[in-house]
C-alpha cells in the first residue's frame, strides 16, 4: 500500500491518510477482507506517530470502510456499494463546487456556468 504524507500541506497527516485510503478502496485497489499493515508497521513507513495512524484507522472504522479486529489487525470492509458510492458523489460534487467557484471568479454569471455545464453533458 503507497501512501505518500504531504508535510507542506495544510491538510492534518491523519486526514491525508484517510482519504488516500478511502480513494484505494474506491478505486478496487484494496479489496474487502483485504488486510492495512499494522499502527506500528505504517507509523514506521511514514516516519509519524503510530497515534496520528490510530486516529486515521479510528475514523476509518468509523465510517465503515474498515473493520478492526482486536490482537489480528486491520481489515478492509466487505464493499458496502452505497457507501462507496457515496464517497464518489462526494468528490464529484466537491470538483463541481470548485468549477463554478473558478467560473464565478472569471466573471462568468450562473446562467453562463449552467450554459457550459449542459454544453459539456452534451458531449
């Protein structure tokens, strides 16, 4: 598993963990039942906190994409399909907001925005 930690960014190395994870489980990546090294191993690999890695892994269980089991590890959850899907409507949505916040910024009216974005969906 390739986890890159951006430490320039303003986003909190536990954050980053999670959504790159999430992103590999999305993606098919990681599969279900499919075993994330240890706290301890990850913490090693990035040179961070083995807590900052407990608290990724904490609100990854959380959330349902990931089952612990106590003294055995890990695991990616069975595929919840809704779930999934909602995280892909998420960023979806976020790279939407971005779009009209660009578009806006350009000087473009909503209307103008709603003219591209149906010209696109054309396509």
């Amino acid at each position: 598993m390739k986890i890159i930690i951006n430490h320039t960014s303003m986003v909190p190395i536990y954050e980053q963990i999670i959504s790159q994870i999430k992103a590999l489980i999305v993606s098919g990546t990681l599969e279900a039942q499919e075993m994330l090294p240890s706290v301890r191993t990850l913490s090693k690999e990035l040179k961070i906190s083995a807590l900052t890695v407990k608290k990724a892994y904490d609100s990854l269980e959380e959330e349902g994409f990931i089952n612990t089991v106590h003294g055995k590890g890990s695991f990616i959850a069975d595929s919840n399909q809704g779930l999934l899907m909602e995280e892909r409507r998420k960023e979806v949505e976020a790279d939407l907001e971005q779009a009209i916040q660009k578009g806006r910024i350009s000087g473009l009216t909503d209307e103008e925005i709603r003219e591209l974005f149906n010209l696109i969906m054309e396509d």
